[in-house]
C-alpha cells in the first residue's frame, strides 16, 4: 500500500500472512478511500505519528467489516514494535480495533501484546525524520496539517484469493470414445467383453496369469514385470549389535 501524505510518499509492506484480519481490515479501508483526505491527528516526538479518523479527533473511526464492527486484536512474536517505521493498530483497550492506526518513529517495544502489528514501511522512512520533528501543540497534535490524501493498495491477496475461489469451474470431460486423444478410436469397442465390469475383461481366456503373458512381452517390459511380481520376504536375521 502507498500513503500519499501531504509531505511525501510512504510505502507499506503489509503482514497478511501474520496478522491476516488486521490486514485485511486496513486493505478494505484503503480500497474504498476512507483515509482519503483525512490528517494524522496526533504525532509525539521520539515515539510514534497517529491517523485513520476521519473526524481528526482521535474519537472516530469504523472498521472496514460488517457495521464498521470492533475487532479483536492479533499478536504475534514475530510482530514487535522495534525501530521506526512499524505500522500498528491504535486501540482503546483490548480487541477494540477499528480503523485508526500508527506509525512508529523509535522502538516502542512496551506496547508489545498491547498494539497490533501489521505492516512496515519499506518506502520514504527519511520522511518519518521529518515527522519526527514537527512541531506540535501541548496536545499533541501537529501545529500545521499533516495531510492523508489518498491510498493506493498495489497488492490485495485477501481479495484476490476470493476471485479465484469464485471463478467458475469447468469440468474436463473425457470422451469415452477416446483412449489417448480426441480423434483417436477405442481399439476395444468392438471386444465382446467391451461391456463387462469384470477386472481383466480384456485378457485372453487361454491365457494364464504369469508366465504365458510374460513371455509375449518385449525384452524392456519384461524387466517390468519380473519386477512387479517379486514379492518381500519377512526377515527374522536382523543383526543390532551394531546399534
């Protein structure tokens, strides 16, 4: 996904494989443009930039599912929140999720199993800098705008994966005419045993299994077939002293 910010670009990588809900949600969102024109309403130095409420007050927010719905958290160890650039859920408690989200801009590694990780910057962290020295008010919320004009979602597995679920299935029908190819005839059509559903319908009567049958085939298939009628025997001199 690409964040199209009043000040630059930044491009996120997204955890789906890890936090697959949170992902999803945050891709829904991005899809129907609901961070479009909105700002990132609060920004404390040395710790993190917040955004995702269209309302700009910190209060607002819906998911991207059903009725806007809270939804529960996702943690994992291989998700923390080290260094700048980690993109996590802001909360106001346990599994109430939402739409609004952060951006970190140090290590914030004490809101472990508190925040849901899902996503890193890979693209524009020297903007994150600059952020990181913006002048806020004693509330901290950033004295002039930091603007989210748009999203742009590159890549969607989530929705991707439902299309292909979708996608009528076209069945392979097989010519019952045909053997090898379309145009190629049933040597057998004309057997008298063509209809029988016993095994071996198409064997010679005079022939025994085993030996009559293995010596009318070449020299290459009889290796084969040697091969295939050699039984195993049960062993009874295993040797465990070397054990």
């Amino acid at each position: 996904v690409r964040m199209v910010t009043s000040q630059g670009l930044l491009n996120l990588e997204l955890h789906c494989d890890i936090a697959p809900r949170t992902s999803d949600n945050f891709l829904r969102l991005c899809e129907k443009g609901y961070y479009d024109n909105t700002i990132f309403h609060r920004l404390i130095r040395n710790f993190m930039l917040q955004g995702g409420d269209p309302t700009g007050t910190g209060r607002g927010g819906e998911s991207g599912f059903e009725g806007g719905k809270q939804f529960k958290d996702e943690f994992d160890s291989r998700l923390v929140h080290q260094g700048p650039g980690v993109v996590s859920m802001a909360n106001n408690g346990k599994n109430t999720n939402r739409s609004q989200f952060f951006v970190s801009l140090k290590s914030c590694e004490h809101l472990n199993n508190k925040h849901s990780v899902f996503g890193r910057v890979v693209g524009g962290l020297q903007l994150l800098d600059v952020f990181n020295n913006w002048e806020t008010d004693p509330k901290d919320k950033p004295v002039k705008e930091i603007q989210l004009i748009r999203t742009e979602v590159f890549k969607n597995p989530f929705k991707e994966t439902i299309e292909e679920m979708n996608k009528p299935k076209v069945e392979k029908v097989i010519d019952p005419v045909a053997t090898w190819f379309s145009n190629r005839k049933d040597p057998m059509q004309g057997h008298k045993n063509r209809n029988s559903t016993q095994v071996g319908k198409y064997l010679e009567e005079e022939l025994l299994p085993g030996e009559k049958r293995r010596k009318e085939l070449p020299s290459e298939e009889m290796e084969y077939a040697n091969i295939a009628q050699k039984s195993k025997k049960a062993r009874t001199d295993f040797d465990f002293s070397s054990w």
